[in-house]
C-alpha cells in the first residue's frame, strides 16, 4: 500500500467515524466520502503492466439486460412474498458479498504481514456435485475474511448505518477497482 493510498484510506476511516463523535454537515461528508472512495479505488485498479482480458461488446451489451432482470426479480419479490422473507434473502446476500468485499478491501493492508507463501499458493476447493464449480484462495484471502465474517455478522444483527456505510465504501472500492464483474 503506498503513501497516498494510506492517507486517502486513513481519511475515509476518519471520515466514517466522524458523525459517531461530532456534528459533520452532511453534504460535504458525501462529497468528500465519495471522492476519497473513488480515489482509493481508482488507485489500487493501476497496475503496472496492462490487463490481459478486455470486455467484449456482447457482455456490455448484456449488462442493461442483467440489471433490469435483477430489478424485475426484486420487483416480483416484494410484490408476491413477504417482506420479512425478502429482507431475510437480501440480507444474506449483503452478508456474503460483504465478507468477500470486505476481506478484498482489508487484503493489501495484512498481506504484507503475512508469510510470502501465504500469498502465493493457490488453494482450489471444487463443489462435492458439481465438479465445473471450483473457488480459488490463498491462506491470506482466509486471514482477510475474518474480520470481514465478524463485521458482516454485527451488520446482520443490528443493521447499524456504519456498517451500512462501510459496507458501501468495500463494495464501491471493489466496484472502482475491479468493474462490474464483482456485483454479477
């Protein structure tokens, strides 16, 4: 992690933990979240050589299509089952995705306290029945979701407006750093 990164994350902790202590007018909290947020993430997406896999045109094309049947399926869920069931799902579904952006996020930071070998061998879990589904990690992506697993639990019990907030900020930084690839 280099300095200006370390800076502008300091910032945007300082910046979330801010209305817990004092009165923070709002507007400039968003403006300057969102722009530290962008910051960050465009940061950690520059890489020293050129990504290898470009987005063909049929998958652009496909991502309004994508959106709109993911809005209609909410749509159809609220409409027909109850809410109470629909928060259950999307709240299982934040706590997932909020492990996975959380430990992303978190990783840049302790990797570097990790063992070199830590970071580099490959673990590849395969599902017992489907056998084309298989999940890489490393023992340091495992180290990473901790804290992020602890963090997604207390969101899913108390649903608190910081654990909201922070679990926007991993989702927006993984989203600057990685594209849409993350949310579909």
């Amino acid at each position: 992690m280099r300095a200006h990164e370390r800076a502008a994350s300091l910032a945007l902790a300082c910046l979330s933990l801010a209305p817990l202590l004092v009165n923070v007018n709002p507007n400039v909290n968003v403006v300057l979240t969102a722009c530290l947020t962008v910051y960050v993430g465009c940061y950690r997406s520059v890489k020293p050589t050129p990504p290898s896999e470009t987005m063909s045109k049929e998958h652009a094309m496909r991502f309004p299509l994508v959106g709109s049947a993911m809005l209609l399926s909410l749509f159809l869920l609220f409409k027909f089952l109850s809410k109470d069931l629909v928060n259950a799902v999307l709240t299982a579904y934040f706590f997932i995705l909020g492990i996975v952006a959380l430990s992303a996020t978190l990783l840049p930071s302790i990797k570097r306290f990790l063992p070199k070998e830590w970071n580099d061998n490959l673990i590849v879990w395969r599902a017992p029945f489907f056998h084309s589904l298989s999940v890489e990690f490393t023992k340091s992506q495992i180290i990473a979701s901790i804290p992020g697993f602890f963090f997604c639990l207390w969101y899913a019990s108390k649903k608190h407006w910081l654990a909201n907030n922070v679990l926007g900020l991993a989702f927006c930084i993984q989203v600057c750093l990685h594209g849409l690839t993350l949310i579909i």
